[in-house]
C-alpha cells in the first residue's frame, strides 16, 4: 500500500532521485476513513448524549473517561460514537450488579487506559523504526506510510491484544490458585508471621538490574543507536524473566523490576540476566540483586521496604554481580545450585546495618533459552 500512496513514476514523467520511494501524503478523507474503521462508528454524540444513554451522571461519566486517559471535552463537541456508549454501558453495569465498587471499576479503568496508551505507542515506534530501517524511509515518511497500511493491520493486532490478555489472564489465576509451595515456606522460615498476619498480603522475590555507565554510553550514541540498545536490553530481559516463571513489573530505561513467586526462581532469573548481559556483545554488563519479602501490589507495580531494599543492594553491586541480603541468603543457603560469599556490613539508607550477599551460580546449569 506504500508504493500505492507514494505513486509511481508517470510514463515519461521525472524519475525520483535515491533510493527511497517519494513522499507520502495523507489527505483528511483517508484519516477519515481509518478513524471510522477504528472508532467502530461514526463520531455523533456528545457526552450529554452519552450520560444520558447510560443512565449516569455527567460526573460519573467524566471519572471514567479520565481513568481511561481521554482528553476534556466541551459539552457542544460531538466527540463520541455508539460505541462509546455501548463501552461505559458495559463499565457501569459491572458497578450496578455489584461485580465492582465503582472505585473498582474506575481503577480497572485507568490499567486499561495506562496499559493500552503504552503499547499503541510502543507498536507504533516499533513499526515506524522497522520501515526507516527496512525501507529507507525517514521518519516523517515512514509515519506517514504506517498511517496508510495500518487498515491492514488492525485485525491482527486486536486478535494478538484479546489472545495475549486472555493467557495473561489465565497465568494470573494460576499464581492466585497455586501459589509455589517453596515460596509459602520461604516465607514462612525467613520473614515471621505467617499468610494471614503480615502487614504486606504477597510474599515475593523482587529483583532488580541496573545497566552499568548507561547515562555516560547514551550520550556518546546517536537516537538509532540508542534506541536498539535500550530494546535489545527490554527484550532480553523480558525473555529471561519470562522462561524463569517470573513478572516483569516494568522497565525505566536503564533498569529493570521483576518479580517471581519462590526466591529459588528469583535467584535464578538474577543469574541468568547478570550472564546474559557481561557476555553480550552489545549491552553493558548490569548490576543485579535480589530480595525475598513482601510486597503490596497496586495499579501494575510494586511496594514495600523490600523493593526498596532491592534497589539500595542494586547500587552496592559491582558490574555483574548479584547481590542478596541476609535473610534472603538464607533460604537459598541449603541449595547447592547457589553458592553465597557474605561481605562486611554496609550502611544502607532508610535500613541501617546490611549484610549484602553475593549470589553465584553453584551446580546446574541454570535457565536455558531455547
């Protein structure tokens, strides 16, 4: 389709000089045209309009639209489809048969919105970075193609958005229905208390690794160069910590937070993210660690003195190595897969005396990537 809206050299006309196809142009009826395909509608109501056909108020409406991360609309602005309607129709029946509180609701809400917001943006650089990359396109023109064969690509994307979210889905309520028996008993053995009583409801390894020199590295590289480093490190950290069974809560640019149900499990990932990047051709070698704790999940993160523990013992760390506290040390001690070197105490900001751990790797040969 981008040769189609580029067009063709005409017989006898000039040639294009380069490598590259000439500029694309978008006119209004084509964006048109691509919002109705992905509105579903065409844009008629306004948000009165909508209140009103879902039986709410204009405030309650508002709360909604919010959380989903939707701009302000004026009250005369026909900004909304069917459906829309059908869309707070289906939230707000969830609240009146009870299945959710409307903070509930309004929370969801605001993961959907969050969570959806980041990944069309993340597709998008995705696609637009593979045509500069493949095709020779700059990056104005190469938006503006995407713009022209994104009608293609629509379908799949929504069938690998419901097919991922369902599976998702189905591996939350695995960890909810069976919780690893190594992690209950870890957790029993080295923090007090049992599953009831603990101030913080979710025992947990939480990990971290932290790129080494990154800041001083990405003002050398040009935005390219930059850019593949930074994806090169999300997907092999992604990757990592998916085969080992653990969650990756979320990246910040040079850093990444995981977490796993057993710190056996934990321990693992942090040997093999550690491995992966000294022996990478490309990447930075990282600084990692690894916590066993509780921890309080909300809105798609993660809480606690132990992430915040993870994150000081990240910043002792040397250029790959794992480090552990005390506690944590302790539940592994008596595996022979681990081998665990104790330093002298270090204070540690917000906790006071540590003893940090390094872990290394004992028998085994840990996670192996297909």
């Amino acid at each position: 389709m981008a040769a189609d809206a580029a067009g063709d050299d005409a017989e006898g006309g000039a040639p294009h000089h380069g490598a590259g196809p000439g500029p694309i142009e978008l006119d209004r009826e084509t964006i048109r045209r691509l919002e109705r395909e992905l509105l579903g509608a065409e844009r008629t109501l306004k948000r009165r309009d909508i209140a009103v056909g879902a039986g709410v108020s204009l405030l309650s409406a508002r709360k909604l639209w919010r959380a989903m991360g939707f701009p302000n609309i004026g009250d005369d602005d026909i900004a909304f489809t069917e459906k829309d309607l059908e869309a707070l129709i289906t939230i707000i029946e969830m609240v009146r048969q009870e299945q959710l509180t409307e903070d509930a609701a309004i929370s969801i809400t605001r993961a959907v919105g969050q969570m959806t917001d980041r990944m069309v943006v993340w597709q998008i650089e995705a696609i637009v970075e593979e045509m500069v990359a493949q095709r020779g396109l700059s990056d104005a023109d190469a938006r503006k193609t995407l713009v022209s064969e994104l009608p293609d690509l629509i379908e799949p994307l929504e069938k690998t958005l419901v097919y991922a979210w369902r599976r998702q889905m189905n591996a939350g309520v695995q960890r909810l229905a069976l919780r690893a028996e190594s992690g209950l008993a870890s957790s029993e053995a080295g923090r007090g208390g049992d599953e009831q009583d603990a101030p913080l409801p979710l025992a947990r390894a939480v990990g971290f690794a932290d790129l080494v020199s990154y800041t001083s590295l990405s003002r050398q590289m040009n935005e390219r160069t930059l850019a593949q480093l930074v994806q090169r490190f999300e997907n092999k950290s992604a990757e990592i910590i998916s085969v080992g069974g653990g969650r990756l809560v979320k990246t910040i640019g040079d850093e990444v937070l995981y977490i796993a149900e057993s710190p056996e499990a934990g321990a693992e990932i942090s040997l093999a993210l550690a491995k992966a990047f000294t022996e990478d051709e490309f990447l930075p070698s990282a600084r990692c660690s690894l916590v066993w704790g509780r921890v309080l999940s909300r809105l798609g993160d993660i809480y606690g003195p132990t992430v915040n523990l993870a994150a000081r013992l990240t910043a002792l760390a040397e250029p790959g190595e794992v480090l552990v506290d005390g506690v944590t040390a302790a539940t592994l001690d008596a595996n022979e897969k681990f081998v665990l070197t104790p330093h002298e105490p270090r204070q540690v900001r917000g906790f006071g005396e540590v003893r940090p751990v390094t872990l290394e790797r004992g028998t085994g040969t840990g996670i192996v990537l297909d």
